[in-house]
C-alpha cells in the first residue's frame, strides 16, 4: 500500500484531492496504526477492496481524460 501511495505522489498532474490518491491514504493510515499481529476484519476486506477498486477505476479515468 505504502508502495502504491508513493507511485501516486510521483505523479505530479494528479489534482490536489484527488478521490483515488485519498482512498489509498486512508487505507495506509489504517493499516499503519495496527498492531503487526493484527488482522482486519471480513468487513474491513470488503470495504478495502471496494475501495481499491474505486481507486483504479478513478485512475483509468484520469488517464483516458489526460489523455484527450
């Protein structure tokens, strides 16, 4: 995830807000503030993958808007 945040920052044409960039924030901090022996929980996944599919579909249109 941290890796993912980073490839994002790199990108310097991304708007300042942009929905994906702050979708992965979220789920960085997150996992961030747990304890290694953590795990989270079947709703957390749900919603993590949720999440991360929002944020790629939201990228892909960034790119093909970019790209006009």
């Amino acid at each position: 995830m941290s890796d993912l945040m980073d490839s994002l920052t790199r990108i310097p044409a991304l708007p300042a807000g942009f929905e994906p960039s702050d979708l992965v924030q979220k789920w960085l901090v997150t996992l961030n503030s747990m304890r290694a022996v953590e795990e989270i929980d079947d709703d957390q996944t749900r919603e993590l993958l949720h999440d991360l599919d929002k944020a790629y579909s939201g990228f892909h249109r960034f790119l093909k808007s970019e790209s006009k």
